[in-house]
C-alpha cells in the first residue's frame, strides 16, 4: 500500500526546513547544513542530539533512536501512525489513474536523485575545508601535543618521531551557533589544538578530528561554559568533513589481523598502553554512531542491537581483519551502548564472513583509560543472533 500511493512523493519533496515551521518544533539551530537541538519527541529528553539533514531531508536523535523521513518526523511529533502522517502531510488519498502514478513515481525518483548529488556535493566540499585544515597544520613534534599526551598517560616513545596521525595547530577558534540565527557563530575559545586525521574505507583523507588543549586542566583540555545553555559545557572535540564509515588509524602493524577499536583516541591508545595485543590494529572509531551505524528500531527493538543494513555509511572492518573488538566505554549509558555497539559488530559479521566479534567493558563508571591504573577489563564474544 505505502509504495503505492503516490502521496508519499508528494510528502517527500516538503522541505524539511518548512516542516520544522510547520510542526512549530523549537530549540534547533542550523550548522553545517544540518538543524540541531532538543528531539521533539516525547518521553526522549535529549538535548543536543537531535538532528535533520537538510541534504538529505532525513533526521535523526541519537539519544531515542528516531530517524526518518517527513512522514516519520510527523509521526514523532505528532504521535500519529503512518497513515495520518501522511494524510496531516499532503491530505487523504485520491483515485489517480496509471498515468498518473507513473508520473508520481517519476518525479519522485527525481527527487532522490537530487538529493543524492545535493548530499554528495556538500561532502566533498566539507571534505575540501578538512584537508585545507590538515595542510595548514604542523608536525606534532616537540608542541603541546606530546605535552597533552603525557598528562593523559600517554607519553610518546622518547626519540621516535610523533605518528602521522597526528598533528599540531598552535591556534584554533572553537565557536558555538547563535541561537535563532542561521550560519552565524560566536568564538567561545582560541588555543591550541590536536589535529587527528580520519582516513574513509578507500584510505583517503575525509576528515579531521580537532581536541583543543589546555594543560591547566585535569584531562588536558579546557573547560568552557556555554553561553546560552546554562549549566552547560562546550565539547572542545569536534570533527570535519567527512568521518562516514572512517576511522583515526593510530596503529596498524604489519601482518594484524585483529582490530581494537574504541570511540576516541584516548580510550583506543590506552587499551593499546594498557593491554597491547600482538597482531592487532588499534583504530580510533571517532564516534558511536559511526561504529554502530543505524538500527532497526521497530517496537521491542530498542535494545536488540540488530543493525539496519540498508545503512552503506556505517563503519566496516578492512577484509584482513578476522576478529573485531569494540570498546564499551563504561561512562555511558550501559544498555542503549551495548545495544548500539552489537549493531555495529553484527554489520560487520555480516558484510565479513568469518569475523570474530567481542565486546570488552572497562567497568561501570570507567573509561579505557582506567586500564593504566591497572582496573580489570571485561570481555563478552558477540555472535549473529545472540
């Protein structure tokens, strides 16, 4: 029935702009060619999680797990099911003749098709400002950078030359989006900063991943009030370009098979101080969504971690790895992570025949980095269908 009707075309070619209005949903604010803020869903309470991609007039919250297209988006909102999404959208069914329909369908490829090359644009231009920014950097060698890696445990080998993987920019802004106002940003912070490259899956630059650092500070980097959301912080980590099914190759020696794989550096490179494995690659994944991808999400689905593999941007292990191990971080939210990560893991099995898949858990509470502190780790096998 649903691929039938043509209203779906017509619901899909509503900007996703003019439905925000049209919903009167509040707190988003445009950056990087996406709308972001609170998720309007009901019962979800994220804050910032919540997206909607104006290329590919998609949203998603990162915190519920609601994602879709205009009609979805109706349906959160509005709690309605997809048949009164749809008649809200565009009005109730009509009888159209196969003419018709036909033509529908038409326009309706089209306008797939104009959003594909819309999104593809704005990714290679992204991908263009994040080399430009790598190209401007410096070699991390004798800066702040090893500094900042020390006050986290991490000292670089003394007279060894710092990885490729990183480099140094001696000042970077860190801006935040003016609420209301669109493509305009406010400097919270300029200083320097760690620059980590994101190679995609064909091992080409896409993005780079910006820690600004502040030695004063516990952790090393600066702590920033927001100021338009009280009580909150500014993430002094942000990526650019493009991070899409890519990842920070920190280590890779020659002949792994196995791959160690954690949301950020930090974590990632102290599983590699703390336990180091031979024959193991260990890669920074950048974030969750990328090493989980999307799930399917239909009722009882939340924490089932079964992955949606109609998702092609999703993170996917080289060939040569045989057994894939994703860190747990143990300061997030137990089971929707669990549930997440599994998604990941059964992608990938599904897409690598014969991969080996494990889950390892630093304990509630602790992230990797506690693994130099001598804390006792976790380990869970993941199969297809557990």
């Amino acid at each position: 029935m649903r691929e039938a009707d043509p209203r779906i075309a017509d619901a899909h070619r509503i900007p996703m702009a003019s439905l925000v209005d049209r919903l009167q949903i509040g707190g988003l604010v445009r950056t990087s060619g996406e709308l972001v803020g609170p998720c309007p869903g009901a019962g979800c309470g994220g804050t910032d999680r919540f997206g909607i991609n104006l290329q590919k007039q998609i949203f998603n919250c990162r915190v519920c797990g609601a994602k879709g297209d205009q009609i979805a988006l109706v349906q959160l909102v509005l709690g309605m099911d997809f048949p009164a999404a749809l008649e809200w959208l565009v009005g109730p069914a009509q009888q159209l003749t196969p003419e018709q329909r036909a033509a529908a369908r038409r326009r309706e490829e089209e306008n797939k098709r104009k959003r594909e090359a819309d999104a593809d644009r704005h990714r290679l231009e992204a991908i263009k400002r994040a080399r430009a920014i790598w190209d401007a950097s410096q070699p991390s060698d004798d800066t702040v950078v090893v500094d900042y890696l020390t006050l986290r445990r991490l000292p670089p080998r003394a007279g060894i030359p710092m990885p490729s993987w990183c480099r140094f920019e001696p000042s970077a802004r860190l801006v935040v989006p003016l609420p209301n106002r669109q493509n305009e940003f406010q400097t919270v912070h300029e200083g320097p900063a760690m620059l980590s490259a994101i190679h995609g899956p064909d091992g080409q630059l896409t993005g780079v991943h910006r820690t600004w650092i502040d030695l004063s500070q516990r952790k090393g980097r600066p702590v920033i009030r927001h100021p338009f959301k009280d009580g909150e912080t500014v993430s002094t980590k942000k990526v650019y370009g493009s991070k899409k099914g890519g990842a920070i190759h920190l280590f890779t020696p020659r002949g792994a098979d196995t791959m160690v794989m954690g949301e950020g550096i930090e974590s990632t490179l102290s599983a590699l101080r703390g336990a180091p494995m031979s024959g193991t690659a260990y890669w920074a994944g950048v974030d969750l969504g990328n090493m989980a991808g999307q799930r399917q999400l239909g009722r009882g689905q939340r924490y089932a971690g079964i992955p949606d593999m109609t998702d092609k941007d999703a993170f996917v292990p080289p060939a040569w790895v045989r057994h894939l191990i994703f860190i747990q971080d143990g300061d997030s939210e137990p089971r929707l992570t669990r549930a997440k990560l599994l998604a990941g893991l059964r992608r990938a099995m599904a897409l690598r025949p014969g991969l080996k898949a494990s889950i390892v858990h630093p304990g509630e509470g602790k992230d990797m980095n506690d693994l130099l502190m001598g804390a006792a780790l976790g380990t869970e096998s993941v199969s297809a269908n557990d």
